[in-house]
C-alpha cells in the first residue's frame, strides 16, 4: 500500500504556492533567493523524493502544473485557495514523509531538511497557520527527527560561549571539530562575529564544550561537523547537547585576550587565501555599512558584485544551500589606506565559514576613494586622515623659520 498520495501533496503545495505569489510576502533576505523560488525548490524536491520512496520514477508533469498554475494566477485568472480538507491531506502526508525518511536508512537529513523549511515557511502564512491541520505538529515532528538523525551523526563538534551567560556582551555558537585553547577560539566564527558586534571589549571569558555523535568515548579521528550539520545545531540551539547519542568528551575555560597585537596575527593566519584568474577590484565591491570603530581602524561590510569564480577561483554562494557571500575591509587611520587582505565570509544558515584576499595596491587606493564616497554621502563626513608625522628638527635658525617653527629662548 502506498505511504503517499502523491497527487493530493503537489494540488495542496501549488495552491499553497499560488496562495504565497497573490498574498502577502515574507520579507526578502538579502543575499538570498527569493522565496518563490525557494518554495519551487521544496515542493519539486519532496514530490521527487516521495516517489522513489515508493519505488516510482518522479512525474515531471507535476512540476509543468506548477508553473502552469502559478504562471496562470500572475496573468490575473482566479485562483482557489486550498480548502481545509486539502491542507490537512496535504500535512499529513507529509508527515509520513518524515516518518519515512527518519527510518529509510542512509543520511535523508537534507530530505528531511526540505521538509521542515517548507512547513515553517507555512507557518508564516497566516491562511495555514493556526488551524486544526496538524502544521504545528508535523513541523516540531521534522525538527525533532533532524535533532534525532544528527545526534547519531559519527561528528565532532564544540559550542563556544563567549562573555558568560550573564552579559552584558555574550555570544554562542556551535563550531567544527575540537576547539579547546585560546588560539582555536580565536579562529572561529562565534569568536570573529563577537569581535565584530562588540569591538569594544578586550577580554573575553570563553568555555569550550567538545561533543561527539553516536555515543563515542572520545573525539579521536572524528570528522569535523560540515556546515549543514552547524546549520542543524545553531538552529535547535543549546537542547541539542542533551539528544541521546550526544556525548561531552571536554570541557575548558580560557580568556580570550583581544589585545591589537594578537587580533593582528590571529587576522593574519586565519583564513584559508583565494585566488581567481584575475584580480579583485573596487568596481567587484559595493559598501554596505561603517560597522565601527576597533584598534584604528575603521570597519566596513561589502556585497560582492563580481563573479565569484573569476575572483575567487571557485563557487562561494549556493542557492541550494541558501548561503550568500559578504566581505570586510579596514581604513587604517594611522596610514590612510585600506588593508592589504580582505576578509571573505560565506554566510549560511548552518554557520559562516571566513576566507581572504589580497588586493592590490591600485584596488586598494580605489576602494579608499569608494569608501570615502560612501562616508560623505551616508555621515556628511570624509574618512579621517592620518595623524602628521612630526618633521626632524631643523638644524639651523633659518631652516626652522623657513619652516615655520618659533624658536624660543636659548636655555643656559
């Protein structure tokens, strides 16, 4: 007997779409798909997924309605809205979805991933959210099988807790491998987004907790948790440490210093350089923001503009993994110019993973002047100049008169 009503779950996730594209909007992310696409993304990988589950080849034809009916409803044609009945025929199969790939062996995390977005995203339209139709239910039921699935994941991994629980500047996170000393810490992402938001503390208390899946004794020849295994964990928060299958191998507490001579070497060594077949410009960046002031120098976020393989030497960004790039320069005002290294951070949902990349002395004098442009035009302020170098002093009256210095009387 069939698990699924294939038929019935696309009719309910294209009236849903239909619903979403004459209704209103969830706020579009910046950096991100919109979420149309998204939605098509779900939808065409849950139908294919149902069907070979149940040993059937996926019918195409499904996804042709889709865009048949969506296409339909822009042109102005009236359009139903899914009945109650066909919302709750279309969760609960949906549910058996989840049932299914939770015990259909293998690593479905990323089905059951597409699942749990498609649901929440429901819940923000307000036409399926809050009914008697098992949403709320089916959607807790998917994230607790994910909290499930990964804690008997064979992967290590360490939440970091910066500035204590009790503030007044604290940050959390869950980052890959075993971190368990002050240099570690200081190569983390929590650790780099903390320095960012509170660029006025110098000290951070720090504890480490080092975790293991499976129920291993230990994190001896674990693999590192990938990225969407951090997207699992950051998003289910610190509950997670109490799944079964989870186990603490460590746990340590440090100071981290933030001292300008170590945040200079810790930038230095950070992050892994790229190199594209040409080199980046300031015509490739766009200024977002001034994000502050930290060890003179003055920080600011940019979107990058240009391809990411002719600059970079490989794909950053991922519309399938919902992950966007960003990057992050300094004006240095003891020298008035740009730094040399630009920090490059891919943004995702199961953490940031941070790159560099050296800019040329000509992209650097350009992306000054852009910068400066941007702090006239948003603050009505130029970027500041660098302090004047005190001149030798002259060895002559004359020279210092030519000079403008006023000589005083001779001293006895």
């Amino acid at each position: 007997m069939d698990r699924f009503h294939i038929p019935t779950v696309a009719e309910g996730l294209i009236a849903y779409a239909v619903e979403r594209q004459n209704g209103f909007e969830r706020h579009q992310q910046e950096g991100f798909p919109p979420w149309s696409e998204r939605r098509r993304f779900w939808t065409d990988a849950i139908l294919h997924g149902m069907a070979l589950l149940e040993g059937e080849t996926p019918d195409p034809k499904l996804m042709e309605r889709y865009d048949h009916e969506k296409g339909t409803s822009r042109r102005g044609f009236v359009t139903v809205p899914a009945s109650p009945q066909l919302q709750q025929k279309t969760i609960r199969n949906l549910r058996r979805f989840v049932s299914a790939l939770e015990f259909a062996g293998g690593d479905r995390r990323r089905q059951m991933n597409v699942v749990w977005k498609l649901l929440d995203d429901m819940s923000s339209h307000l036409p399926w959210a809050g009914k008697d139709n098992g949403l709320d239910r089916t959607r807790d039921e998917a994230e607790y099988a994910l909290c499930r699935m990964t804690a008997q994941m064979p992967i290590c991994f360490t939440r970091v807790l910066l500035g204590g629980d009790a503030g007044p500047h604290w940050v959390s996170g869950f980052v890959p491998g075993s971190v368990t000393d002050a240099e570690a810490v200081r190569r983390t992402a929590v650790y780099r987004d903390a320095r960012l938001r509170y660029p006025e503390v110098k000290k951070w208390p720090a504890l480490c907790t080092v975790c293991v899946g499976r129920d291993l004794p230990s994190a001896i020849g674990m693999a590192s948790a990938c990225a969407f295994d951090l997207e699992i964990l950051n998003r289910i928060g610190d509950r997670f440490l109490k799944e079964p299958g989870v186990q603490q191998v460590y746990a340590g507490q440090m100071t981290i210093s933030a001292s300008p001579a170590m945040a200079e070497s810790w930038r230095s060594v950070q992050y892994p350089s790229l190199h594209g077949n040409r080199p980046l410009t300031a015509a490739d960046l766009d200024v977002q923001e001034r994000i502050g002031v930290e060890d003179e120098r003055i920080n600011f976020c940019l979107d990058v503009l240009a391809d990411e393989e002719s600059v970079f030497g490989r794909q950053l960004s991922s519309e399938a993994e919902d992950s966007y790039v960003q990057a992050y320069t300094s004006y240095m005002i003891d020298t008035g110019q740009v730094d040399d290294t630009l920090d490059i951070v891919v943004r995702s949902p199961g953490g940031d993973e941070w790159f560099s990349c050296i800019l040329t002395d000509e992209a650097r004098e350009s992306l000054r002047q852009k910068l400066d442009t941007f702090c006239v035009n948003t603050y009505a302020e130029h970027l500041p100049s660098p302090p004047v170098q005190r001149q030798e002093e002259p060895d002559t009256p004359q020279a210092a008169m030519e000079a403008g210095y006023s000589m005083g009387p001779a001293m006895g």
